[in-house]
C-alpha cells in the first residue's frame, strides 16, 4: 500500500461566530450596565405630595415627558432630609427624586410658573425644567435583553453539540449525516495508480467501479451489482486507501464517514442518522457510501460492553441492516465498509444481500512491499546503489503504513547527520528505531548487569542456531532500546501451516535466554519476563487452540467470533486444572531441552557471550563463525548469503576498504523478537 502525498489540501472554513464573540458581547453588557446604571434613589409619590414639596423649594429641577405624563423632580439637599430620603438609598451625594404623574401635560408649565413665583417672593431659588421625549427602546432593551442573551448562548451551544454552527438547522440537525460528499467536481486525487501492491484485492475494488460505469455489461445477462463490500485486514495495510482511489475513480457521488458518526449522546440520533444517510445517497443514485471502521456501530447485538446499560447502538446497527437489505428498495446504492475487527461485526450485517464480497487485505508480500517502497521513495533523494529489493526483504510483516514510516524515520536520520542522500545505513537504522526503539547508551549498565545480559542474549543466539525450526538469526545487541537491555532479531521464514515440531522450537529459543541464566550464572534474573509470556500464550495456545496435547488431542477452546462463550468458560474445572498441567508440562519440557543444548555447546555459547561484552552488536556472520554453518539451511539463510556477497561485490567494485565487514548485507528486519 502506497500513496504520493497530495499537496492541494483544502481546509474547512471556520466558524465567523465563536465563544470568543459570545464572551466579548457578555463583557459589553456587564459594562453598559455599570456605565448606564443609574446612581440615584427615586420614590413615586402623589401629585399633592409633588405640589407639597416644590412650593416648599425642595425641587431644584423638574424633568417632565409630555407623552407619558410623568414628571420627575430632583431634590436639595434640605428637601431631602426633610422628606428623609438621605438616609436611604445608595450614598449621601446620589440624587434623590421625587416622581409623579401630572395631572395634565399642557398646563404643567403654568403649575411651574405660579410655583417659581412665589418662591421669587420667598427669596428661594427658582425651578429649572426640562422636557425630554420618551424613549421605550433603552428600557425594552434593559427589560428584555438578559432572556435574549440567555437565548442566543442556550442556541449556540445546541448548534455546537449537534454539529457546529455550519451544519445547518441549528438544533434541529443533529439528526442529520455527517457525510462528506466527494464528486466530479470536488474529488479525492488518489487514483488506482497511487495504491501499490493488493493487487487481489484492488481487482475486486476495480470490478466494483465498473459495475458503476458500465452496468449494462453485467445487466444485460441477469445480473445483479453487489449490495456491498467489506475490506477487512490488519491495521495499515491501505483499506482506507483503496477507498479513496475508488472515491477518485468512480465518477459517481461517494459519501464517506466513520461509524463512530452515528454515535451520539441523545437516544435515537445514530438510527436518524442512517436514515439521512441512505436518503442522500437514493437522491444521488448511483453512488458509493464508504463507512470506516464499521465495528463502531456494528458489534454484535446482544454483546455490548456497556451490559445493556444503553442499546442505543444495537438501534443504529438495526436501522442499518434494513436501510442496507430492508423491505424497501435500495437500488445503486453500493456501501463500502473498513474494519480491522471482523470477528465483532454482527452476522447479520455480514451475510449476502447486504456485504456480498469480504475482501481480505492481508500484509503486503515481498513483490508487494518492492512496489510500496518504490511509490514512498519518489519524492525522497536516496543513494543510487540502494537496492530496492534487499531492503523489501529486510522488512518481512511490515504494513504499507509501517514502510512509509521506514522510509520518512530513514530520510530523518539522514538529515540529521547532514547527509546529501539517504543511504542504506539510514534505512537500517530506522528500522532498528522502529522495531526496537531508540537507543539509550546513556543508561547507566554495570559490568556485572552488562555480562548478564551477554549470557542471556547469547543463549538465544545458540538456541536458535541449533535447533531445525529455529528461526535464522540476523542481529544479536546488548545496547538498550526502548524499554528492553538487549535484543535479537530474527527472519523467521513465511509459512501458511506451522508443524508441531516448529511450534516446540520456538519456545525452545525463547527460553534459552533463562536457560542460559541458570546454567553459567547459577541464577535467574527478572529480564526474561518478555520471553516467559510469550512462551506461556504459546503453549496455551498450543493446548486450547490447535489441540496439540496428548490428554486433550482435537479439541479447540478458543471462539473466534467472541460471540459464544461470554463470562462462562466452555470447560470445567477438571478441563481447566487438565489445562494448566499440559502448558507447565510443554514449557518444563522445552526448558530442560534448552538447558541439554547449552551444556552441549557451552564452549560455543561463551565465545558468543565474550564477543557480545566486547563489540556489543554482532550479526549472522559472527555466530555462523562460532557455531558454523547451521545443520538445517532455510530459504532465509540463502536470501542473508546471497545478500552478503552481493553487498560485498559492490564494496569490491565501488574501492571500500571494508568490504569484508562482517555486518554487510545483514543488517536486522522487522521480525519477532526476544528481549531482557
């Protein structure tokens, strides 16, 4: 799986109206309140009581408004405490009104004329007025604008737990898909070109596109376009990627999104969302709808985690099922789905009529994984000498997305060390950091811990070399990595039936590091937790799975669908303490076989463990010197030999000094490991 960088992204608008807004406008109310407060204390009284008090020259001014007969008069000081409003209200220098309505607007004006007369006469100040205009806008404003505030926020927040405020509909589209559409017009730039490798599995995605640009081809003889197909595979081996290029080559409308797009807080929103789904997709018939990791809604019914606290996903899976192969038509509606969990998806989902085709996309071979890298080191500047094909073999069970980041991890390191080019030194290196981690020479090793962890790793190394199924040894390291003190890495050969036999040697090699422990060092250690976990999952495996114990010969445990058994074991407790005997048994066995071979080439074992303490890394050709050459050759022996002396050539040829290395051509792949 490959694909070239696409270089014209488009991202999403953002929303004109955020919180930031939603905070400024509270701010400016808070302030207009504080600005616009009024300071003073007003006391409605009669029009008498009015009169009263502004014939006794306690009004210093009165402010009318003709239009809602109301007057307002502003006391001195002396009116004020007459009247006792000074000790009230909100401080000594706050005016104190006086508000009342007038008897009648147009002669207002004589009543304060008669008024000012006689307080002329007094020798009293007179009264000044003011006529103002009503203004109901600013009162509606300061009356109304909380609940409209409250409102605008209470909306946002809707528009924003349903989808953002771009969805359109507000609150009420939270039921609405979350597709995105792609077209002629707005389309993906991925094509069937840009995918390298899966070739079974992109003639199966080829035929679906020409079902949709020649229908009448496969009509025309009765019959029918597939309902749908499901990609299934491990993590990073491109069934995302397959959906883009069909999304690029289709020319039909494509509808894209994830099924975790129909889980929502709010019960029935996953089922009204399927429902809007297929209504978009009938509308633009013909189409394909891709929904990525499908076992977000599809998980088996009746097998939720949550314990039936919520079924609101088994309602969306079976909206689903009848949008997908229901009473009504669906026709020219073809669904995709992607999935890693294929075991969880619920049988009805995965039956005919529904996902017609399960296309398995499996870990890329060595063609495949050539191709992959060919497409990643496009745009990368490597050395002309790498060889392609060698470094494709290196990297045995490595995913498309695994290569990709190979390559991005190489083209890193050599940038760091300033290098013009990427070399094959580079790639080694990246994988090293990708399988093991990151080097950690700083770590503080004492000799004795340092000698221990040589006597470990070297009894892997010996183990493994002289055992018929152990797997070819690459690269043996007590430098730390990542959270391990030493490593070594292996090729196991690609086999699609593992003998018995093959199974007990494997677990041979992984004890001979504790083997090794306690036959040079007199004890045992806790680094070979790693190894010890390993071999118990793989003896019980062996006992529950493959049925290849004695006392419980044909017999399979193990439920693959994880639909079966739940919370009760399909044994009893006799099955189960027969069970715990048999792993003991083969593990216990494998241990004392490991401990013989040991003491057989102890002498061998010590020259491994004195080279590993000395040069901290050593490969194929330093054990193959020790132990020579091994008794039962596998077709990875002759690939690393073959690799050597092709890599000793070009060393020949191009003048290096160090052409008889012993690290040439043997530099680790991705394969199982055994750790301290």
């Amino acid at each position: 799986m490959g694909l070239i960088p696409n270089k014209n992204s488009n991202p999403g608008k953002k929303s004109m109206f955020g919180m930031y807004w939603m905070y400024l406008l509270i701010i400016a109310c808070l302030f207009g309140l504080y600005y616009f407060q009024d300071s003073s204390q007003t006391k409605s009284v009669d029009w008498t009581e009015f009169e009263a008090a502004a014939k006794a020259g306690d009004i210093s001014k009165i402010e009318v408004v003709p239009e809602s007969g109301v007057a307002v008069g502003v006391l001195t000081k002396a009116g004020a405490k007459r009247l006792k409003m000074d000790r009230e209200g909100q401080g000594p220098d706050s005016e104190k009104r006086l508000k009342t309505t007038i008897p009648s607007s147009n002669k207002i004006q004589d009543k304060i004329d008669v008024w000012n007369e006689e307080l002329s006469k007094e020798g009293k100040p007179e009264i000044s007025v003011k006529y103002e205009k009503s203004s109901d806008l600013m009162k509606i404003f300061w009356y109304f604008g909380p609940i409209i505030l409250f409102i605008a926020i209470m909306v946002y927040m809707s528009r924003r737990m349903s989808g953002g405020a771009g969805g359109g509909g507000g609150i009420f589209s939270v039921g609405k898909s979350k597709a995105r559409i792609f077209d002629k017009d707005n389309g993906t730039d991925v094509t069937f070109k840009d995918v390298a490798g899966l070739a079974e599995a992109k003639v199966e995605i080829e035929e679906i596109v020409e079902f949709l640009k020649n229908p009448q081809r496969y009509t025309e003889l009765g019959a029918k376009i597939p309902r749908g197909a499901l990609l299934v595979g491990p993590p990073g081996t491109g069934k995302t990627l397959l959906a883009k290029a069909v999304a690029g080559e289709a020319g039909v409308p494509f509808l894209s999104l994830s099924g975790s797009d129909f889980v929502e807080m709010f019960v029935g929103v996953g089922a009204a969302r399927v429902r809007d789904l297929f209504k978009q997709a009938k509308d633009k018939a013909p189409c394909i709808v891709f929904i990525d990791e499908i076992d977000a809604v599809g998980r088996a019914r009746g097998k939720n985690p949550n314990m039936g606290s919520n079924d609101e996903r088994e309602n969306t899976l079976n909206q689903m099922l009848t949008e997908m192969d229901g009473f009504g038509s669906n026709n020219g509606v073809i669904v995709l789905a992607a999935t890693n969990r294929a075991d969880m998806l619920d049988k009805a989902l995965l039956r005919p009529g529904r996902f017609d085709r399960q296309i398995y996309v499996d870990l890329p071979e060595l063609s495949d994984r050539v191709e992959i890298f060919n497409v990643h080191l496009r745009n990368i500047k490597v050395n002309s000498r790498l060889d392609v094909e060698q470094l494709a073999r290196q990297t045995q069970g490595f995913s498309g997305a695994d290569i990709a980041n190979v390559c991005n991890e190489a083209a890193l390191i050599a940038a760091r060390n300033n290098k013009q080019a990427v070399e094959w030194d580079d790639f080694m290196a990246a994988i090293d950091r990708i399988v093991g981690g990151l080097e950690k020479r700083s770590r503080v090793i004492t000799d004795e811990e340092k000698f221990a962890i040589a006597t470990h790793e070297a009894g892997h190394a010996t183990i493994s070399w002289m055992i018929e199924y152990g797997n070819p040894l690459v690269k043996v390291t007590i430098v730390p990595r990542g959270r391990a003190l030493g490593a070594a890495w292996y090729a196991p050969e690609a086999r699609q039936i593992i003998p018995t036999q093959a199974l007990l040697d494997t677990m041979c090699g992984m004890l001979g590091g504790r083997a090794a422990e306690e036959v040079f060092l007199g004890q045992i250690g806790t680094g070979a937790s790693d190894d010890l976990e390993k071999t118990t999952k793989l003896a019980r495996a062996m006992v529950m799975m493959y049925g290849m114990s004695d006392k419980l010969p044909n017999v399979n445990y193990n439920d693959s669908t994880g639909q079966e058994y739940g919370f009760t074991k399909p044994y009893s407790e006799d099955t189960a303490k027969m069970i715990d005997d048999e792993v003991i048994r083969i593990i216990n066995s494998q241990y004392e076989r490991a401990k013989e071979i040991l003491r057989e080439f102890a002498k061998q074992h010590n020259e491994i463990r004195d080279l590993l303490v000395k040069k901290e890394v050593i490969y194929h050709d330093d054990v193959q010197a020790i132990l020579g050459p091994r008794k039962w050759k596998s077709r990875t022996d002759e690939i690393i030999e073959i690799n050597r002396k092709e890599e000793q050539k070009k060393a020949v040829e191009a003048g290096d000094n160090h052409s008889g290395d012993t690290d040439a051509g043997t530099p680790p792949p991705f394969v199982p490991k055994d750790r301290v």
